[in-house]
C-alpha cells in the first residue's frame, strides 16, 4: 500500500508530483504530502490528512517551486492517519525528507537506540525512524547519502520502497526496494520514479524496474547508479513501457469501475488472443508449453492467492479437477505462509493476483520455492514482483486495473485458469477431444456473451435502487458459480458496505437459513448445469420463508425464473465458463447499488489496490 512518486530533471515538480499521486491514490488515500526542494536550497514539506485533493488545497498559497522532489499517498499502517504521520517525514536537522511505502519491523528497537542518542520525534510512525536512522549514519560514519542509506537500510528488518532528499544535494535522489515495488521511468534529462508506471507513462516509455535490495542514485545529468544494499554495483536494465496514456483514464464513465465492467468483452478477447486459436482447434499457452512436463508430473497444484484473485483459484479448482483429474487446494496466502505447509518438490504451485505485488502472495511462492515446488503465476501488472520470481506464468493483459474493487481482472484470471486446465486435461488425456473443442470453441464466444449481459446494465442500475435500504444481503451458488456468489458478496460489501457474505446453496439449511426474512435480499446463482434442480430445491426454501430472490439464470429459463422478484438472464454457454458471465450482472448491481447509496466507487474507506503489507 502507499504511493510513492519522485521527480528530478528540468521541469516544475509539483504538478508532475501532484498527477503522478492522483495516478496511485488507488494505492491509499488517507493522507498525502510532497517535499520540494527550491531553487534557493530550501527543502519544503507540505502534508494533508485526505486525499491528494486536500494537499492540493492545502499547497495553494505556498512555495512549490523546484525541479526535485518527493510525494506520497498513504495508506496507514503505523501511526494514525493525519498530517503529522502523513509522508514525507524530515530527518532530526531536517535536512533530509523520506517517503516510504512498508513496514520498518523492527522500529522500536531502532527508535529506542536513536532516543539514546537525543533524537527525538514528531510523528508515531516507523518511518520516521528510518530517516533518523539514515541521518545518523551519515553524520556517525561521515558519507554521503548513498552509503547512509545503504548502511541505514543493512539494519532494518521489514519492506520498504524508499526516497530520500538531501537539502545538500539538490540535484539527487536516492531510493531503495525491499518487498514493495518501485519503477524509474528515464526520460530526457530527467528521471522519475513511482510505486508503479502510471504516473511515467505519460512522459517516458523507458522504464527501469528496481530490484528487492537495490538502491538506486538519481542525479541529473548522469547515467543512474544501481547498487545492492551489500554494496555490489549492478547494470541498469532499461525496459519498455507496454501501457498507454488512455488506459489510465475514465473515458467518459463515471467511474474507473463501471469502465473495467464495460472493458471486459475486449480485455477477454485481448487476453485470449495468440493464445485460444479457434481456427486451428488448439489452446497454446507457452508458459505450459515449455514446462509441460511439470503440470503432467504434478502429483498435486497449490493454488495461493488473495480475496477477487482467490475466488477465481476456487473456480480453478473446480476445472483443474474435472479435466485434468489432479488434486488441487486453494490456499488464502496468508494461512499458506504461516501454516508451515507441506510442500513438495513435485508440487505446482499457481499464484494468482491481479497487481503481481500482494505481500502475502509474493511470500507464499518464497515459501513453496524454497521448497522446491515449480511456480507458475497469473498476473496482470507485467514486470510486478509476483511474475518475476515464478518459474513461469501467464499475463492476463487487461490493462491497468484503477478501480479498486476487482472486476476485469478476476474475469481474465478465470479465463487464463481455464485455458491452462484445458491444456493440461488434454495433454494428459484425461479430457476427452470432444469436449475440449466444445469449451475452446465456446470461449471465442465469450466476449460477445459479456456484451449482451452488459446490455442490461441500465435495468440493473434501476432496480439497485430498491436495495440501498437493505442491511444484509445473502449470495447463493453452487459447483463453479459457488465461487461466484463469494466474489459477488465481496464486491457488494467492499464498495457498498452492506454486509454479504456467499455460501454454497446447501450450506444454507445447516445454520444461515435463519437469518431469512422479508427484509433478506439472496442473490442465487443458478444457470442451468450439473446442479440446477439441486439449486431450484434451495431457492424454494428460501421462498418458503419470505426472502426475497434475486436470480441469475441461463436465458429462456422458466423454473427459477418464476420463483424470484427479480432475474437477469445470460447466454447459455458451457458449465465452467458460467462464472465468467455470471459475475458481470453481480458487479453492476454492487457497483449502481454503491452508487446509488453515494459511496466512494473507486475508492472505498479503508482499503487500497495493492496490499503490500501483511
Ligand atoms: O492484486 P491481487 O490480486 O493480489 O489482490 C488481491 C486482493 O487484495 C484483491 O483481489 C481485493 O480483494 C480486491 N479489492 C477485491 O475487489
């Protein structure tokens, strides 16, 4: 979490600071600040509790000149959110400024040990600490910037992306990584840095991506110096950008997540192109081609992710097992890590996520890694952390994901899982041909079926309106839509604040039945598939008891259909590619009823994009 954007060359550095937040506000937005420093040497630091509008507010009447400088937007972690714990955070003789995106673990200790040396703070956060830390050492071990932070960060225990001013050296920018993502983008005469490429896009294509323990020295007018924090120099790798300017806009929709629902038909068929060839019959997916051998021989798959990206390992289960007969768990990250696991070396183990960042995920493959287990990753951010320590893997290519809430994102997991069960099923032949070319053929026809379901989206956006008074809401499915009814629950509950929560259809009568009343809107899941009359059996129960039915059913449905008070049709299609379509009408109708209960869509209290903390 927090956003972390850095700017040195010819240009004003505010406004560049100030668009590159509003870039990564998706990352945290309780608080937000920036440093300058000006022409006259003067390092300034303004901070404001809020979003980056409020710093904006807040800068209005003050100095914000200079060519360098520092921001950030935070997502609290130690220290409450206001404008003392907001970033940057000065050094003792405020000469040096800090933003940080992480946790300083061992803080305390560090703290206590610079107290005993009459430092004394402002703030309660951790990272203050480090500065002061960094201060420290450069006073103590008389060097420069680099080799304080450097030493400094040789102490810490924790993740960190990190960027440091010294009013000294006012043509420098010194930043470092461990566990949390940090891009240079190298333009003309001119560097910057960010959490991620949004806010570079715009300015440069050429992009650097700092490596965990590496340190990075930005000075103008030189070529950038990398080096390890145990002082090993390393060769700048300068990659391309593959995102555009128009991909980080709203174009025209209100919100960034009503644009990501309405992208998925093109974002599908993007993610399938090269890769679902109807023509030839075939599914090629290189990142199984060249380690065939691994998924054939896999005694067993592991699949570890996190809430949206979780859900749609879940659903992977369901077709890993039914076309490629290998046993699969589905494991949330953060139990995985800490469980103490039993991994082998013959595992495979799917990571998915749509920032290729979550803290608790990238641990989880360290784990299964260090255990030997083969690595295989679905992400969506190319170049992330996640990607680039699996041993192979899978981009969705949806584009940026803004929104914070997951919706493009999960739809192109689903499809990137699916087409890897297929290729397994069939090359282990435990999928028979007939139904591989019936799935594969079928998902071609994907993109159009999301349209039609979209079509519907003004009826949905009508009939939200009745349910902004319910406190509760209840989702239903079973088989591959029961991981359906879990994500649809959580885009509700994430965006709305309603409260939801999803269960298999027949766990119902073992204890949640009793929350069921006239006032209980259930949202069922129930296209026709291996467990529909088993579903229409649950729906009546709930009838039978005043709830009010909500259902998604498989166009010219009649049964389910006349049991509910309200139903949302969507094309037939094959059983497992169900939950791709399903989960669009589940999206619109969290998303209009947020909208229609005045929630902060894009970006809902407490929560950020990428959840790099544990
Ligand atoms: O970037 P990741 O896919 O690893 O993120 C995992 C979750 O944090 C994410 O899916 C979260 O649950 C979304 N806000 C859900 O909409």
């Amino acid at each position: 979490m927090c956003g972390i954007v850095g700017y040195i060359g010819n240009q004003d550095a505010y406004p560049i600071l100030i668009k590159g937040l509003h870039r990564l506000e998706y990352r945290g937005y309780d608080s937000a600040g920036v440093a300058l420093i000006n022409p006259h040497g003067q390092l300034n630091i303004y901070k404001a509790k809020g979003k980056v509008s409020e710093l904006e507010k807040f800068a209005e009447d003050k100095d914000i000149s200079g060519h360098i400088g520092i921001a950030h937007t935070r997502w609290a972690t130690h220290g409450e959110p206001n404008q003392v714990n907001a970033h940057p955070h000065f050094s003792e003789s405020e000469q040096l400024a800090i933003i940080h995106n992480g946790i300083i673990e061992n803080y305390a200790l560090l703290k206590e040990g610079l107290m005993q040396h009459g430092y004394t703070f402002r703030s309660t956060t951790d990272t203050e600490v480090l500065i002061q830390l960094i201060e420290y050492t450069q006073r103590t071990s008389k060097t420069d910037l680099r080799t304080a932070v450097q030493l400094a960060l040789n102490q810490v225990v924790g993740a960190y992306a990190i960027a440091v001013l010294d009013k000294q050296h006012p043509d420098t920018i010194v930043a470092a990584r461990k566990g949390s993502p940090l891009v240079v983008g190298v333009g003309d005469n001119e560097y910057f840095l960010a959490s991620d490429a949004t806010p570079i896009v715009e300015y440069t294509d050429k992009v650097i991506y700092i490596e965990d323990e590496e340190i990075v020295l930005l000075k103008k007018g030189e070529e950038p110096q990398i080096t390890t924090i145990s002082n090993v120099s390393k060769t700048p790798e300068i990659k391309k950008l593959e995102i555009t300017l128009n991909q980080l806009e709203k174009g025209g929709y209100a919100h960034f997540m009503l644009k990501e629902i309405f992208e998925q038909p093109q974002t599908l068929r993007v993610s399938m192109r090269g890769r679902v060839n109807i023509d030839r019959d075939c599914i090629a997916l290189s990142g199984f081609i060249d380690n065939r051998e691994r998924f054939l021989n896999a005694k067993r798959i592991i699949i570890t992710a996190c809430g949206t990206s979780w859900h749609a390992g879940l659903i992977a289960m369901y077709c890993i097992e039914e076309f490629a007969r290998i046993p699969v768990e589905v494991e949330y990250s953060s139990e995985f890590r800490y469980r103490k696991p039993v991994i082998n070396k013959d595992d495979v183990v799917i990571a998915i996520s749509q920032s290729g960042e979550t803290a608790d995920t990238l641990a989880a493959i360290r784990l299964a890694k260090d255990a030997g287990a083969f690595i295989f990753s679905i992400c969506n951010v190319v170049g992330a952390s996640i990607p680039r320590l699996s041993d192979s893997g899978c981009y969705t290519h949806v584009g940026p994901e803004i929104g914070v809430a997951s919706t493009k994102a999960f739809t192109a997991q689903v499809t990137a899982l699916i087409m890897l069960s297929l290729c397994i099923g069939k090359e282990k032949g435990t999928l028979d041909n007939e139904s591989y070319l019936r799935i594969l053929r079928e998902l071609g026809n994907i993109p159009d079926h999301i349209s039609k379901v979209l079509q519907q989206n003004d009826r949905l956006a009508r009939f939200a309106q009745m349910f902004t008074y319910a406190q509760n809401f209840i989702y239903l499915g079973r088989g591959y839509n029961y991981p359906v009814a879990l994500e649809g629950a959580l885009k509700l509950k994430e965006i709305s604040y309603i409260h939801a929560e999803g269960y298999p259809a027949a766990e119902m009568k073992h204890g949640p039945i009793a929350l069921i009343s006239q006032e209980m809107p259930v949202v069922v899941i129930a296209p026709h598939g291996s467990t529909y009359d088993k579903i229409v059996s649950n729906i009546q129960e709930i009838k039978a008891r005043q709830g009010k039915i909500i259902s998604i059913v498989t166009e010219g449905d009649t049964q389910v259909t006349e049991m509910s008070d309200f139903c949302i049709p969507i094309p037939k299609t094959e059983e497992c590619l169900t939950p791709i379509l399903s989960v669009i009408p589940l999206q619109l109708l969290a998303y209009h009823i947020a909208v229609a209960k005045e929630r902060d869509v894009d970006q809902p209290r407490n929560l950020a994009k990428s959840v790099t903390v544990e």
